[in-house]
C-alpha cells in the first residue's frame, strides 16, 4: 500500500506531445509516474503540423532502416530495449519500403494520439507552455521535461532564452514535396529500389533524366526565385538536408552526386544521368514524396519547374516543399550528461532541441531522459551509455561537440571499427566494418542492460 502511495506521490511535467515527448510520457506512466503533458498544436499549430495528431511525423514519412547493421538499426535496437511506443506502433502501421522503416502517417499519429489520451497516469494538457518552473511548482511536480522541438512556440523559447541561453537556437530545416501519383505520366517512370532488380511492386518509383533535361533542371534552380528569409531568421542550414536550390548553386553536378544520384537504377541496360526518386507515402500508394527535394522555392516556381520534369508535365501536388525555422540548444555547455540543466537540475531537456537530429533520433532521447529520471527516483546517479551504443554516441555527440549542430545517428558517430589484415584486402571491407559495429552493439547492449538493470 505505502509503496503505491509513493508511487502516485511522482510527478514529472512534459511540454510537448511530439516523438521525443510521447516517448518520455510512456516510458515514466509504465512505471507509475503521474505525467502531465502540456501540448500546445491544438490551441496553435506551429508552420508544419497540419493535424491535431501527437508525435507528428512533419515532412517524410521514413523512420529510417530496418537493416541491423545500420547506423540506425543500432538505435531501434536500443530504443526496443527502452520499450519505444514509437517503434511498437511503427511497426503496426508500416507500408512497404525495402529496409526502410516507413509508416502511414496518418494511422501512426491517430494510434498514437489514441494511447496516450486513454492512458490514466497521463493527463494531457492542451495549452501552450511558457514557463516551466512555474509548471513544476502548479503541478507540484519533481521534474518537467522540455520536449518543444524544432519549432517550440515563442513563449516557451523566450523562456529557454532568458532563462537558459542568450545564444542563437535556430538554423534551417526543409520539407520535400509530395506529388499525387495520378498526375504523373508512369511511362516516362520505372519501379525499382536502387541496387534491386527493376519490379512492378518496388517501393521506389524513378524518374530517369538525360544530359540535357537535367542540365535544364539545374538551370531553373539556379535562376528561381525562392522564398526570402524572414527579418529574424539567419539562414543556416543542415549539410545532410540540404534544399535543392542551394545544391544546385554549389556546382553543376552536386544533384547529381546527392539525392539524384543515378547508381544503381539503371533502366533499360543504362544508366540514366540522374535520377529523381519518389517514395511512397501512404499504405495505397496514392501520394510519392520527392526524395531529397526540399527547396525553398516560392510554390508557384516549384509547379513551374517541376512540371517541365519527363512525366510531370500533369502533376499535381499534394504539398510543396517549404523551409523553417529550427531551434536547438549549445547543450555542451548548459546541460549534464543525463540531459538536466546544470543550472536547475530539475530541469530536462529531450528531443530535438537537445540538439539531435530526425525522428527516431528524437524519440530516442525521449526515452534516455525519462530512463535517467527514473534512476533518479530510485536514488541511483545518471547511467553512462557506452559509445559503442548508438543512444551512447548520439548523447556523446551533443555533449562533446565544440560548436553546436544537430546530428543524425551515423557510423561516424560511433568508435572506429579496427580491421585485420585480410578484412582490409576484402572488397566488402566497408560493410564488414558496418557488421563489426553492429556486433559489438548488440554484445555491449546486453552487457550493459544487465550492469544497469535494464
Ligand atoms: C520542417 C521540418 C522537417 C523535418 N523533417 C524531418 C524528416 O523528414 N525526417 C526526420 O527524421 N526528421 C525531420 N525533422 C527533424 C525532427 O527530428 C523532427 O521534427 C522531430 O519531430 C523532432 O521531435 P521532437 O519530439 O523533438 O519535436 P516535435 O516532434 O516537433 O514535438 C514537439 C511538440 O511540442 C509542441 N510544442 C511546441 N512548443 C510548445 C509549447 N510552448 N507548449 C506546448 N507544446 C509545445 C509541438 O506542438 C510539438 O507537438 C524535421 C524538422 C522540421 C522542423
């Protein structure tokens, strides 16, 4: 009886129902804590939600590979051992995507809205969040949480702002379009997943372009007019997500070396100059995302461009691509290891603002910080991860990095894999050496769960 009392005597706030917050909510309600989860998207949604769903999935609907050898399979691994709600409903609601984890996006974020409104130890708030030490003193509450991502609202970051940092927290991020497959003439397309054999059912549709068109699609990039930056906005942006206007302006080829990169999809016995993929982005295949083609173009130059593109002259869109704001903290400097700010140490900060970067990236750190509150509660100090763990490199990575800037979960994160003699002779050196982190993974995993009682 006394140990139930103690248990509905914790408290812990959360702000913001997004993949990193939603995680948090779960992982401390399955151990009994009371969480109140202030969300702010119904009273004002901020330029890129477009639903009253939690845990959002913005712009891709891609939560990354399955493959566990990879940088991110690594991650699901440790995010599984954490009990992710993200990855349990991702799971449910996933469409094909060769070893792409991607989900119907609709479905995901209504499954998930469903279990975090009926669960009883959590009570959503549907507010906009300023101040969270006033909301851990209303609610009486041991730790509040600040999962506000990438575009948390104005009041709440003038709060982070006077409160936490006088430093810049926002650079550039951007949304790729989505075409309505309908609009598009499939006969200048093909279906194949790159480095696969060309199939009907593959879940990526190409569109080949030769010398010429893609020198012409350059042209235009070079010459549209984009969307200025706002007054207040310093445009600073993520090298891995790049707009397409901005890489076009880099060099004449650089489209053709990122995401229109033609290895591997060749069709009829060649290889095309460049290659446009498109993704599905629903379960019945009625809508394809622009794979890499965020842009910052006005919406009207984006129509006029691409309907120039073979098999688009018709095509309709069901979003354009678009930029935004990011906001981000220098956590180095202001936060500990678990992700508490060393100025209130009751404080936590987790998701994307932490300063990671992607979904599952987020979601993670949602996990790791209500991981580390719970040690807390049971009086023991924060668990170092090891960084041969992804969670362990990614919280490394915010922590040790001199200038702030978001990051992906990525094999560079991770220690350097040693090969022997013969290992460095094999042509499958690079993929051995993506084995070996993965092996050494999973055996650190295990080691580890059992040291801290996971
Ligand atoms: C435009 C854009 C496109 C992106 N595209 C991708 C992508 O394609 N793939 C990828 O892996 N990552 C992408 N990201 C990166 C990022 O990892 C995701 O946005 C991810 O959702 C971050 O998770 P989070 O939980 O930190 O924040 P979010 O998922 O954004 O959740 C934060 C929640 O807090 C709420 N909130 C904000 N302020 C307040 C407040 N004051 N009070 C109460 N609630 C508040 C918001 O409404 C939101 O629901 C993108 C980011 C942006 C900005």
């Amino acid at each position: 009886m006394l140990k139930l009392k103690e248990k509905l005597n914790k408290k812990v706030v959360i702000i913001g129902a997004g993949l990193a917050g939603i995680e948090s909510a779960m992982y401390l309600s399955r151990k009994g804590v009371q969480v109140y989860l202030y969300e702010s998207k119904r009273i004002e949604r901020t330029p890129a939600q477009k639903t009253n769903n939690f845990a959002e999935l913005v712009c891709t609907n891609s939560l990354k590979s399955k493959d566990p050898n990879s940088a991110h399979g690594i991650l699901k691994s440790e995010m599984r051992a954490l009990g992710s709600l993200v990855l349990e409903v991702a799971t449910e609601v996933a469409v094909p995507a060769g070893n792409a984890l991607s989900v119907d996006r609709e479905l995901f974020g209504k499954k998930i809205t469903d279990i975090i409104e009926s669960n009883p130890m959590i009570k959503v708030i549907h507010e906009i969040a300023t101040d969270p030490v006033e909301l851990k003193e209303k609610h009486e509450a041991d730790f509040v949480i600040v999962a506000s991502g990438p575009l948390t609202l104005k009041p709440l970051e003038s709060w982070i702002v006077n409160y936490v940092s006088n430093d810049d927290l926002y650079f550039y991020d951007a949304i790729a379009p989505i075409v309505d497959v309908d609009s598009l003439d499939l006969s200048k397309c093909y279906f194949k997943n790159r480095y696969e054999e060309a199939e009907d059912n593959a879940d990526y549709l190409n569109v080949p372009l030769n010398e010429d068109e893609y020198l012409d699609f350059v042209d235009e990039l070079v010459g549209a007019e984009i969307v200025p930056p706002q007054n207040f906005e310093d445009p600073k942006f993520f090298e891995s997500c790049l707009p397409i206007d901005v890489m076009a302006k880099r060099g004449v080829d650089t489209l053709r070396f990122s995401c229109m990169k033609p290895v591997g999809l060749e069709h009829e016995g060649k290889t095309p100059h460049a290659v446009i993929q498109l993704r599905k982005e629903n379960l019945i295949g009625s809508a394809y995302n622009m794979v890499g083609f965020q842009n910052r173009l006005k919406y009207s130059e984006q129509v006029r461009i691409f309907q120039k593109l073979p098999g688009f002259k018709e095509a309709s869109f069901n979003h354009l691509g678009s930029v935004h704001r990011n906001t981000y903290l220098h956590s180095a400097r202001i936060l500990e290891k678990d992700f508490s700010l060393k100025k209130n140490s009751h404080i936590y900060f987790a998701g994307q603002i932490s300063g990671v970067e992607g979904y599952t990236e987020s979601a993670a750190i949602g996990l790791y910080v209500a991981h580390q509150i719970m040690r807390r509660y049971e009086g023991l100090t924060p668990s170092i991860w090891p960084c041969e763990l992804a969670i362990g490199a990614l919280v490394n990575y915010v922590m040790t990095s001199p200038k702030p800037r978001p990051s992906n979960i990525n094999f560079g994160l991770l220690p350097k894999v040693d090969l022997n003699k013969e290992q460095r002779r094999n042509k499958r050196r690079k993929i051995i050496k993506k084995e070996l982190a993965s092996k050494r993974a999973q055996e650190k995993l295990s080691q580890f769960r059992e040291e801290i009682n996971l």
